[in-house]
C-alpha cells in the first residue's frame, strides 16, 4: 500500500482509506482565532467545528491556528505543510482504532515570526471568536496574591513593547484596540482550559493587563467583548512515535503529528456569545446558563484524580495512567479520595448521577490502549494543584470535614519534587517552578511544612495547622515508609 502524504493534494485518494472532510474548505472562511494548537485542542474544539462544516450552510466557522510560543515551531511547520489537515485517532476501549482526518483549521500562523499579522487577524471583521488553549500557567494568576502577576518578564516586556507582544495579554490587548479602532463589532474570548470560572478568569487577567497597557481600552472591551466559562473534557495523551507508525502501518497515510484520545468527549459552555456563534450544540456541546457545577465536577473529580494517579504512580515507577490506576492500592486511595474528600464539596448536580461519573472516570483513567504519560500527567503541577486541589483542601478545611487524603497526596508531591521515585531512578520533571519546588522539597527534609511556604501554589495552607498537621503526619509516614505500605493502611481505614 502506499503511503500518502497528508496534504490537500491527496485528501481525496486518502478518503478510500478513512473518513475526511467531506466540505470545501476553500470557501470556509475564518471565524475563529485558536491559541495553542496542541493535540486537546485538535481533539476538541477543532473536532467539533470539523463535524459542524458538515452542513453544508455553515461556510463561516472555519480555524485560524495561532502558535504562540517560541517551541511551537514544531507544530507549526507540521500543519502548515499538512495544509491544516492532520488525523485524528481515537482509541476505543475494545482495542480498535477509529480514524478520520479533521480539516477545520484552514489557517496557522506562528506568532513569534510576525506578531502583526496575528494581531491584524484577530482584528479582522469576519473574526467572531478568539479560543484560548494555553495551559493552566498561562493565565499568569497568582494564586497567593490573587491578581495579575506584574513582575513576570514577558509581561514587562509586552508592556515596555506592545507591538510585538510575547504573551496572549498583550496580542489580544493590540488586537482590541485595532478593533476599537476600525469601528468593528465585538468579539468573543473563549477559554478552552481547566480552570473553574474560565471566562471569568480571561476576563480579570486580561483587563488587569489592559489597565496597565491600555486603560483608554477598558469601556470598550466592557461593552463590546464577552467572556464565557466553559467546561471541556476529553483525554487526549500526547502522540507517540508508534501512534504515527500504526497509522502509516495499518492505513497508509503519512502524517507527522497525528492527535490521539479517548472516546468520551464532553463540552459544556455558557452561552454568552456578543457577536454570534457556531451551532456546536448540533454536534454534541451542550451549551447552558451556569456551567459552575459541571466544571467543578470535572475540575475537582478528573483533573484531581488525573494528578492522584500521576504523582503516586511516579513514585511507584510507573510510567502511564492505566497502569496507575490498575494498581488495586492507587486505584482505592483515589475512589475514597473521590467519595470522602471531594464529594462533600459539590454540592446539588442537578441531572447528573455522580456515583456513575465517578465509576466512569476509573473506567477512562484505566482505558490500556491511551496510554496517557505519567510524565505528561504531572508536568506542570505548581498550576494544577491551586486549580483542581487546592479548592477541595479549602473547602474541607472551612466545613471540618477530612483533608488526610489530600495531605496524603500534597506530601507525595514534596517526595516526588525531589526528583527520583522510591526506587532510586530520576523523574523527569516539567514545571515552571521546579527549581522552586525542588529546593523547598530539599528543606522539607529537615522540616516537612517547608515545601507549603510556596503561596504561589499553597495560599495560606501553612497556617492552617489542621492541615499542616496531617501534612506533616504524611509525609513522615512516607518517608520511614513506603507509597504501597501507606497506601495499604490509609485504604484500610475507610
């Protein structure tokens, strides 16, 4: 069989072998800006917009790709010589692989080559929407100080340069005043990221920054830009070598960075759009009032317990999620995690049977064929736990309800952010603050409440000795012991 190159030439001839676009997209027009064009969102937003062309009156929804960062070059290149067009695979829990080719990004532009350009499309009339997938860190939200954080280079350097900004604050502030200023109508910002209250999120950085940059800028924005929150959900682990060799293997195409995931998709969104937007409700999103509940759900209950898996399976030497969670001990720990510690603090879910989302999320967490990179998994936790951990902790510790488990697992992150697992071999560690963590996990040694003195991540934790107390409990009883022993006992008393 020969292989095929995933391109626009050759859609046609791969279309004999897996499912395509069937739309033109050379009359798609782009009305959706997206930053962060990684595999969650060409396995999200990208899919659902893909399965929206369909119908064949829908012409005005296509994507503009923005790679924003210096190491997205990778990327970039990739769907710039794909044509946009990359294949997305999605593993099933029998085994079998379920493939088709997504084309609803008609556009990429790669920010750091010519930020005008991308501050001129965000500009653009017919452009409705920008979305936003840049990580949870992104947001350059202090979690002690609980504003903007001014004193982050890139920042001073958008502020002192605001033609040829570096972060999303400072394209999308330039993008708003070029649209202020060519009269044009409003536009929409859409988080795609794991944050509770995401819109509300992007809405407070982004005027925090303007306030600074362009304050002349901020009547405008207050009435011509809306912010939606927004839940999304679907595990996408990051692309192995051997993903893009099975799909040249088993379908002849050659594609350099196919997109991965699991079945189970979800997206729920507030339905808060200033000027117009897609039909995704015809594809499966679900847009409501009030997303809070359901976001608070997946952040405190997926997210959290992706983290769980994540840090224990580290230390016990493993290496991705399905094998974490198919450790009887982990997977126990997590469920009473789940049911003792995060329950308590949702609160009324109105349509939604818990019991069974919680089942199915063991289920999805234990799915062999995503393999999902424990590395992956843990990268960036200093902007996780302020996000889908800390707030359980807070709430507990506010309605004296148990927080030993959180302790269990805040403990395990110390040991983890010394950087080897317990047996003796190194951890590769991705975070922005790893230097940090690392040194404070270092004097935790000597006394364990050390590694907590990061507000940033922590807030005001170290002065709660409740917490502090089953803090510092764990972490002794991990470290004259082990993660599987202590799993064990914590496991047998509930």
């Amino acid at each position: 069989m020969e292989n095929l190159k995933i391109n626009n030439k050759n859609l046609s001839a791969i279309g004999q072998r897996i499912a395509v676009p069937k739309y033109n997209r050379d009359i798609i027009k782009t009305g959706i800006v997206h930053v962060g064009i990684g595999g969650f969102h060409r396995a999200h937003e990208a899919f659902y917009t893909d399965q929206l062309l369909h119908n064949e009156t829908i012409k005005e929804w296509g994507i503009c790709g923005v790679a924003l960062l210096d190491f997205d070059t990778k990327i970039y290149n990739t769907l710039k010589e794909q044509d946009g067009l990359y294949t997305l695979i999605v593993k099933e829990l029998d085994g079998t692989h379920t493939k088709r080719v997504i084309g609803s990004i008609v556009e990429c532009l790669y920010a750091p080559e010519n930020p005008i350009k991308v501050i001129e499309k965000m500009a653009s009339p017919e452009v409705k929407i920008v979305t936003l997938t840049i990580t949870e860190g992104g947001y350059n939200y202090n979690e002690a100080t609980k504003s903007f954080d001014f004193t982050n280079p890139l920042i001073i350097h958008d502020l002192e340069n605001p033609d040829t900004p570096k972060t999303i604050f400072g394209y999308l502030t330039q993008a708003l005043k070029l649209r202020k200023e060519h009269g044009l109508n409003g536009i929409t910002i859409q988080s795609c990221d794991n944050i509770q209250g995401n819109g509300h999120m992007t809405q407070n950085m982004l005027l925090s920054y303007v306030s600074k940059a362009e304050p002349g800028l901020m009547d405008w924005i207050d009435k011509n830009v809306s912010f939606p929150n927004a839940m999304v959900d679907r595990i996408t682990p990051v692309t192995a070598a051997e993903d893009i060799a099975h799909l040249k293997e088993s379908s002849g195409i050659d594609d350099a960075w196919p997109v991965v995931c699991e079945p189970f998709k979800q997206w729920v969104i507030e339905d808060n759009f200033i000027s117009g937007r897609p039909s995704w409700e015809t594809v499966g999103a679900q847009f409501v009032e009030d997303v809070e509940p359901y976001e608070k759900m997946k952040l405190q209950l997926l997210n959290a317990g992706h983290s769980v898996l994540g840090i224990l399976g580290a230390l016990l030497g493993y290496n991705t999620i399905d094998e974490a969670v198919n450790n009887p001990n982990i997977s126990a720990f997590l469920k009473h995690y789940m049911d003792k510690e995060v329950t308590p603090t949702l609160g009324g879910l109105e349509g939604v049977d818990l019991d069974a989302y919680k089942q199915s999320l063991l289920e999805r967490f234990g799915n062999i064929n995503i393999k999902d990179q424990i590395e992956r998994i843990c990268s960036e936790t200093s902007a996780k736990y302020p996000i889908f951990i800390l707030p359980t902790i807070q709430s507990q510790l506010a309605s004296n309800g148990s927080i030993k488990l959180a302790a269990f697992l805040t403990a395990s992150w110390a040991i983890y952010s010394l950087g080897t697992d317990e047996n003796g071999n190194a951890l590769n560690i991705k975070d922005a603050l790893k230097q940090d963590l690392n040194e404070k996990a270092k004097e935790a040694k000597q006394h364990p409440t050390a590694f907590l003195e990061l507000e940033s991540v922590f807030g005001a934790l170290k002065q709660n000795p409740v917490f502090t107390e089953a803090f510092v409990n764990a972490y002794n009883d991990i470290t004259s012991n082990n993660i599987e022993d202590n799993l064990k006992s914590i496991n047998s008393a509930f």
